[in-house]
C-alpha cells in the first residue's frame, strides 16, 4: 500500500513539474514575443519619422532660399500651441509618474511623428491664409512670402499641398485618431479662412472655431493615452471652448489696420484697440478663475494671480507685442500640465 502511494505521489510529482515547465515556456515565449513586437513598432515609427523628414531635407537641399522663406513664415508658436494643448489632453489621462514612466518608446516616438504631421498641416493652412489675406498682409504683414514677391504663387500653392498630402498620410500611418485629428483641424481651419466660408469674418464664430481646434487636439493627447471620448471632462471643455477661445482674439490686435481694411469684424476692429484689450483682460482674467476653481491650492492661487497679472500687464505694454503673450499663452497648458501632474503626486 505504501509502494503505491509512493508511485502516486512521485507521478503528481512529475505531473507537477511538467505543468511549471510549460507555464514557464509559455511565459518566456510570451516574453520573447512581447520583446520582438516592441522592437518591431519601434523599428516601424523610427522608420516613419525617417520619412517624414525626407522631405525636409529634400527641400533644404534643392532650394534653400524656398526652404528659408518657408521656415520663416512658419508661425512655430501656433505649432506648439497645438502640440502643448495635446499634450495636457495626454496628462489628464495619464498624471501619475509611475503610469507617465510606464509609457512606451513607441508612444513617445508616436508624439514626435505627429508634432512633425503638424507641422506640414500648418504650412498648408499658413498658405492658404497668406493667399486669402494678401491685401490683409499688404499692410500688416509685409513680411510675408506672397507680399515680398519671394515665392511664386504656383510653387507656393503646390509645397503647401503636397505638405497637406504628406501630413494626412503621415498621420493615417501613425494611428487613426491622428488622423482624424489632422483632417479635422485642416478642415475647420480651412473653413475659419478660405472661401467660400471665411468663417473669420464672424466676430465671436471665428475664435469658437479655434477653440474647436484647440478641443480637437486635446482630445487626440487624451486618446494617445487610452482614454476614451466620453471620458474627457466637462470642466476641461468648458475652459477650453469658451475663456480660452475668448483670449484667442489677442491675435487680431496687430491686424487692425489690415481687417478693418478687408471688412474683416474682429473686437479690435468692432469696437477699437482700447476696448478690445479691456475685454481681453476680462477673458483672461475669467480663464485663470477656472484654472483656481479647479486647484484651489493656496500657493497655485498665489502663482496663478501673479501669471494673471504679467499676461494682462504684456496686453496694455506699449508698443504692443504679440510674441510675449503667444509665449505665456502656450506656457498656461504647460503649466497645467505641471499642476495637474503635482496634484496628483503631491
């Protein structure tokens, strides 16, 4: 009886161990493959943002003096106004540095091929303003290619759409919501400037539709980080559609002469310098209001009414200068971005 308990036990013995062996195949070759696709998808967006800057490249090489004037007219703060707001809508998913540590390479490469997809759907939506508002430039902006006669209009026309080409098709390979993020920011800027909508021509509709813009991007960070559409917050839409679409109308301040004269109805045009900046004080003011709302930290409220103070004092300073306040304008999500991170580590 004893010998045929001893065989039992040494054969669940052995059953055992086989079934640990197996498990631990099945864990290493489960390890091996999680691996070789890692490296895999790294290999695919490194390869990517190789191409992406084929371009670039191409053009810094056949035509510096195009390349140059292109450069100079890109309007790099909008850029990265665009790419910081997607970046708050990644941190109010993901705000905690043990997940912010965990995100992959890959992620983090996806981010950079789309901050260059961006940047080409931004060289096709600065062209086609620029020929939209050639007599608008003629007089407030005369440093523009089209006005400076730098650049032929049928080369401009045609870099400014292949770039719209090349950032639909870089952003379709990276991911889907890039691009429906690229294909809805062109398509709402396009009917903010072009004809037959020129939706800018609306006073208040025009900046809605920047907020829109500024939504759109923030969604795409929010998805990046795998949060899904009904889950972005309400307090974070409200903010951005309404205070931050209102304190958008700082950017006509320098256009006035050249509005007024294309019959463009923005504040300043409206109603004048002087009142415009007293009302873009007042949305300004509203904007950092939500932001303490939302903390209600007694040493962010302190910060917060100092930056409140500096972005209204850079509105009124004399001569005015828009590059500042496009400066502290895009420091606001990075900051947020900042805060939100704090609060959720504090």
């Amino acid at each position: 009886m004893f010998g045929n308990c001893s065989g039992v036990c040494v054969e669940q013995e052995s059953e055992v161990k086989l079934i640990l062996s197996t498990n631990c195949l099945k864990i290493t070759t489960f390890t091996s493959t999680h691996i070789l696709l890692h490296k895999v998808f790294m290999t695919q967006q490194l390869i990517i943002l190789i191409c992406a800057l084929l371009p670039i490249v191409f053009l810094l090489v056949v035509n510096r003096v195009l390349f140059r004037e292109f450069f100079l007219d890109l309007r790099l703060g909008r850029i990265l106004h665009y790419f910081a707001v997607f970046l708050f809508g990644f941190s109010l998913h993901t705000n905690d540095l043990s997940d912010i540590k965990q995100v992959s390479s890959e992620t983090w490469l996806e981010m950079a091929n789309f901050f260059l997809a961006l940047t080409y759907a931004a060289v096709f939506a600065i062209a086609t303003n620029n020929e939209e508002d050639l007599e608008i430039d003629k007089i407030s902006n005369k440093s523009r290619p089209l006005v400076k006669e730098s650049v032929p209009l049928t080369t401009y026309r045609m870099i400014s759409r292949l770039s719209l080409i090349v950032s639909i098709l870089l952003s379709a390979v990276i991911g889907i919501h890039y691009f429906l993020t690229i294909l809805g920011l062109s398509l709402v800027y396009y009917i903010y400037s072009c004809k037959p909508f020129k939706l800018k021509r609306f006073v208040f509709l025009a900046k809605l539709l920047i907020g829109v813009n500024t939504l759109i991007s923030a969604y795409c960070g929010f998805l990046t980080a795998n949060g899904k559409v009904n889950e972005f917050p309400l307090f974070w839409i409200v903010f951005i559609l309404i205070p931050i679409s209102l304190m958008a109308n700082f950017v006509d301040l320098k256009d006035l002469e050249g509005d007024r004269h294309a019959g463009i109805k923005t504040i300043p045009v409206l109603w004048g310098n002087k009142v415009a900046k007293n009302l873009l004080a007042i949305f300004t003011i509203s904007a950092y209001s939500m932001v303490f709302v939302y903390f209600q930290t007694n040493w962010i409220s302190c910060l917060l009414v100092l930056l409140c103070a500096v972005h209204v004092l850079l509105l009124f300073r004399k001569p005015y200068n828009e590059k500042p306040l496009f400066l502290l304008h895009n420091s606001l999500f990075l900051g947020l971005i900042s805060l939100i991170i704090l609060k959720n580590n504090w």
